[in-house]
C-alpha cells in the first residue's frame, strides 16, 4: 500500500529513527511516539512530529484518535538481552502489552496495516544455518520470548480483524546511532573502543558467526514491508555469516588502527553461529542488502568519531 500517514513507535531510537527518515523521503506525514527511555530527542529527523509517551499508556489512545495514521511501524522495545533476564516482568510489560496496546487501538482507529521489527532471537540456538522462517522458535532469554509473542497477536489480530501485516525478523543490526549497548551492539562498543584506543574483548575464540546487517537496509526492508501487497514474515539479513575475528579485522582496517584484542572465556549459552536466510524477503519484499560491510562500517565508524569528538569539545569547553 501506499499510506499518507506513517506512525513510527521507538522512531527516536537507533533502527526507528533511519525509518523515519526513509517514510519522509517517501513524502509519507511522520509521527513519532518515544518516552526517550534509551533514544534520543537529537535523531529524530527533522519534519516529524513528536509525541513523547509510552506506548503502553493510555496517552496513546489520544495520540491514535488525532493522528488516525495508515500505518503503524512498532519499533519500540525493550532490547537488552540480560536485562530481560533480570527483570522479566518489565520486559514482558514493555515487549509485549505495548504490541497489545496498539493492536488494540489499530482496530479501533481503523489502521490497515501493522509493521513489527522482531528479532533472530525468537529462533534461540540453532538447528541448522542458515536459518529459515520455519525453524522452531526455542528462545533461551525473556527477550527472545517477549519478541515472540506479539507475533502471535499480530497474526491473530489480522485473522480476527482482517488487518495487514509484515514481521521482519532481524539480524544484528549495526550503523550510526546505535548505542554502544543492548542488542547486536558489538560493533557500536568495539568502534567506541578503538577509537579510545582500548582493547576489544571477545569472548570465546572469536570464530563464532553473526549476520551484520547494516541499519540502512533494514530500514529500506520496512519501506518495502509498507508497500507490500500481502502479509509478509521474513527474516532480514544478510545471509553472510561473519566472524567476530574477521568483523575485527575489517574495523580495524577500516579505522586505521588497533588495539589489543582481549580473549575470554566464552559465556553459557553463546551461540556459535548464527546466521538468517534472507531469500523469503528477497522474493516477498523486491528488496535485497544493498551496503557492504566496509561502507557500513565506514559510515558507523565517522558516525561515532564525530561524537567522540563532540563530546570531548564540550568536556575542554566547560572544563
Ligand atoms: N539492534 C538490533 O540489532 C536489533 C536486532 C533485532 C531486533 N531489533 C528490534 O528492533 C527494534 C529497534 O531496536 P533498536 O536497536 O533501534 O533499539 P533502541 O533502543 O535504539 O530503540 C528502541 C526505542 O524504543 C523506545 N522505547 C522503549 N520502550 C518504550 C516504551 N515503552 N514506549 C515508547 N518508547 C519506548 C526507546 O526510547 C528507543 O528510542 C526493537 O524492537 C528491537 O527489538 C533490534
């Protein structure tokens, strides 16, 4: 479909905010609800409109019946993977009663479609790799649970209620403004590192394998989730499996510099590889992984120097 009205949850986080900025390159009207819980007010894009509330509360509701958008983009989340560990109910609470909140008022405020960011994480260890759609979903963390659920919702919602959807299962996502924490961080905390000139840890042997997809091309895969004609569930990624070692030695070749790599004993429960089948949305979405490893992280590593710069500027101009 082609909307007139986009509504970015989490859109002042780091995957959220490049999606708004692709829905106004779509000449789409942008909304944003974020309670700035880990984004922040700087990135979201300029053109926007901004509500600041939590997607669980009854503000939304208020939000929903003024802006009447097309569209719902849910990125909101609670990400951090020890996190949902520790403090399962908060994470059950953010994960999944916010995709029940909005289903709820998407019906009633006649939104047609509903587009989830879900996670690799539903898969928990895997069977084979690369993974597919079809693999059973075994997550080992409250987080990969609470992504799963509101897949469930949404799936039922659009059964009961005829609604649109399309669940996009992510790998790990890297680019600029990422926090150097939460999920699939790595590369954020190991550019951060570099360029303070402090070692890199790894834990494990670092021949363990990800899928680094570039934040870009998930967000242009949420763009073509909007314009698909059916409901879609696919996986996004690159389908490249990269090792820790090697995603180390392209940062530092990428960075002009090294530090000391720090080996440590690998942690319960890290998985040894892991990497998605990205064919379901090749053919469902027209769309495909477009930047390479070292453009992505090129552009990640100026990213964060001119942080990193910034805020050294502000630390000699108050000190
Ligand atoms: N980063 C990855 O590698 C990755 C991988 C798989 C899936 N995902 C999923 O993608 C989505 C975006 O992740 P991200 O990496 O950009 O995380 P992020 O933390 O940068 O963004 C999440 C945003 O949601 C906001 N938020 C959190 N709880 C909220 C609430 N209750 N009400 C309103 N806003 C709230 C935060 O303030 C933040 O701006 C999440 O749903 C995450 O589960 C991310």
């Amino acid at each position: 479909m082609n909307p007139t009205k986009v509504l970015i949850t989490g859109g002042a986080g780091f995957i959220g905010s490049h999606i708004v900025e692709r829905c106004l390159q779509q000449g789409w009207e942008t909304v944003v609800v974020d309670n700035l819980s880990k984004g922040d007010f700087d990135n979201i894009p300029i053109g926007a409109r901004f509500y600041h509330a939590d997607v669980r509360s009854y503000e939304m509701e208020a939000i929903l019946a003024k802006e009447r958008p097309d569209v719902i983009v849910h990125q909101a989340a609670q990400t951090d993977v020890q996190y949902s560990i520790n403090e399962p109910m908060e994470d059950a609470s953010v994960n999944i009663l916010s995709t029940v909140n909005l289903l709820k008022l998407a019906v009633k405020y006649e939104v047609r479609k509903f587009v989830y960011a879900s996670s690799a994480a539903i898969y928990g260890m895997p069977e084979a790799v690369p993974i597919n759609e079809e693999h059973p979903k075994h997550p080992m963390s409250g987080y990969g649970v609470s992504k799963y659920v509101p897949e469930l919702y949404i799936r039922t919602y659009s059964k009961l209620y005829g609604m649109e959807y399309a669940i996009l299962r992510y790998a790990n996502v890297y680019g600029p403004r990422q926090a150097s924490d939460g999920e699939g961080g790595v590369v954020a905390i190991f550019v951060d590192r570099l360029l303070r000139g402090e070692r890199l840890v790894i834990y494990g042997d670092g021949e363990q394998t990800r899928d680094f997809i570039f934040v870009e091309d998930i967000a242009d895969a949420n763009i073509a989730a909007i314009y698909a004609e059916e409901n879609v569930i696919a996986n996004v990624g690159t389908a490249y499996p990269l090792s820790v070692n090697e995603l180390v030695t392209s940062l530092q070749d990428c960075c002009g510099m090294k530090s000391r790599v720090e080996y440590r004993t690998a942690r319960a429960g890290d998985i040894k590889h892991s990497v998605l089948d990205n064919q379901e949305a090749i053919r469902m979405l027209d769309w495909a992984p477009k930047v390479c490893l070292e453009e992505g992280l090129w552009k990640t590593y100026r990213y964060r120097l001119s942080k990193i710069t910034q805020e050294h500027e502000l630390k000699s101009a108050l000190s």
